[in-house]
C-alpha cells in the first residue's frame, strides 16, 4: 500500500511510449487509471492488461487539442473515479521538422496547439476539480527543448517552453489552493518519437545512438514520484531526469 493507492489519474498520451507506461506504472502503484489518446484501441489495450494484472483502468478517445473533447473527458473520468487526484499532461508530436523559413503554417499550428494548448487544455479543465477537492497534483511533460532552441524545431521548442511556463503559472495560482503542478524533463527516451527524430537527420539529437536514449519505464518512475508528497520541493519547476542526483534519489542508472 502506497500512499497513491485508491487515488484517480487521467494520462494523456497514454495509447504508447511514456504515456503507456505511465499508466502500467502508476497502475502498479494501486492508482485508478484513464487512458487517454486519439488511438483507442491501443489505449483499451493498455486498461485491459492492467484489468488482467487486477488493476483498475479505463481508455478513452481524445484529441488534447481539442477543448471541447478535453473538458468531456476529464468530467467523464472524474464521474468514472468519484474524483480526479492527479492529471499527466503527456500527449505530444515532434512533427513537423522543418526550418522556420521553410514552415507549413497549418501544420505548425496543428501540432502547436497539441503540445502548447493540449496542456493548457488539460489544466482549465482539471483545476476547477482540483481546487474544489482541495487537493491534487498535474505532471506536465516537458523537455530539453523548452530551454534550447534547436534547427528544425521550432514548434516543439516554443511550445515546450509555453508549457514550462504553464506549469509555473498554473503552481503560483493553484498552488495555495492545495494543488501541486510539476514538470518532467526526462531527457531522451527510446519511444516512436525518437524514431521520427532520428529518422529526420536534422539537428544533433537525430544523430544520437539509440543506446543513449533512456527506457520508458524511466520517466514513468519519474511520474510516478512526482504524484507522491516526497516531490513537493519540485512544485512549480521541472524535475530534470537527466540529473544524476535526481537518477540516484529514483534507484535508476
Ligand atoms: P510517442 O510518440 O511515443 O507518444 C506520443 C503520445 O502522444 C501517443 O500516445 C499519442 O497518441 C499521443 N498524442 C499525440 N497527439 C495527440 C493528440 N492530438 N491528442 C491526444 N494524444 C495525442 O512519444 P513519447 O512517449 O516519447 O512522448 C511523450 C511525451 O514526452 C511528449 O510530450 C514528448 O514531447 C515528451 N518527451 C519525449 C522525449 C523523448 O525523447 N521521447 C524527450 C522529452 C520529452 P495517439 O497518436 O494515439 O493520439
């Protein structure tokens, strides 16, 4: 029994990569899990094996960057759950990569509006909940992106930084009304998204060996002590994975 026993989270991004096993982890650790993507089959696939490990999950169907589709969702989880104790903003698209100069506007408004909106999505529809229990915790998943720019990128970067500030925005306000909002920047990680950069050839972090790249079950760890008390001195801030100390202090590398 954990101190996240019982407890409700909702994922996004859950149907593969961190977000899946997020929701295997935090499954593990007793918490009631939603999974939640635009691929439905793979996230009911991902509650069917925590069901079948005698866990307690759902999936649902959502594109994060749509408003109206966010706001069902986290009302439908917390009617599901009698409550909504943490939320993990994760959903997330590299592409496209391209020079600023060479940019399709839709395109990079399109995937913009997953990785910037998808999480202010995720906190306007969550944090009236939360601040009404008087309790509650939102991981947002950032990246080394939010802090340097990088050739090709300029979506994921500009959009990581918005979320960056999104998570100290939303701690200063939130924060004294019981809430807790973190960020996670776990570093590189060996999901599909680190096959579309390596495949792209631009920027340096597509020449990266695949054996730099962390497992998924790293950050999921990561998320995992995020939700609990012992992080509370990370609220507001991102919690850099790539950290050493931080490494030892979750038993990893
Ligand atoms: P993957 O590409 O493996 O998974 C991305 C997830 O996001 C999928 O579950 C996908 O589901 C979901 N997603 C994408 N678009 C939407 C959308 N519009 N609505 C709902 N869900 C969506 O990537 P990772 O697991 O690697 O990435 C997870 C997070 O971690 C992202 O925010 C990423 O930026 C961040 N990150 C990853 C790093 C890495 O090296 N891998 C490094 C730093 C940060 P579906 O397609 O079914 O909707």
């Amino acid at each position: 029994m954990s101190e996240l026993t019982g407890k409700s989270v909702l994922i996004t991004g859950a149907s593969r990569g961190i977000g899946a096993a997020a929701a295997a982890e935090l499954a593990a650790r007793g918490m009631r899990v939603a999974l939640v993507a635009r691929d439905h089959a793979a996230c009911e696939a991902g509650a069917e094996a925590i069901r079948a490990a005698g866990g307690e999950a759902i999936a649902l169907s959502c594109d994060v960057a749509s408003w109206t589709e966010v706001s069902v969702v986290v009302s439908a989880v917390r009617d599901a759950f009698g409550g909504l104790d943490a939320l993990i903003n994760n959903a997330g698209v590299i592409e496209p990569i391209s020079r600023l100069a060479d940019s399709d506007p839709e395109a990079w408004t399109r995937a913009f509006s997953i990785n910037a909106l998808g999480v202010y999505h995720g906190l306007r529809a969550a944090l009236p909940i939360m601040e009404a229990q008087g309790a509650g915790v939102i991981v947002n998943i950032s990246s080394g992106a939010a802090y340097n720019p990088l050739e090709g990128w300029s979506q994921y970067c500009s959009a990581k930084a918005a979320a960056l500030m999104l998570t100290r925005a939303a701690h200063a306000e939130s924060g004294p009304k019981g809430v807790r909002v973190v960020g996670l920047s776990p570093g590189t990680v060996a999901t599909d998204m680190q096959r579309v950069i390596g495949a792209s050839g631009v920027n340096p972090v597509s020449k990266m060996s695949w054996d730099d790249h962390i497992p998924a079950d790293w950050p999921a760890k990561a998320i995992a002590f995020l939700c609990t008390e012992a992080a509370r001195e990370f609220d507001g801030s991102d919690f850099q994975l790539r950290d050493p100390e931080n490494r030892t202090r979750l038993g990893l590398g």
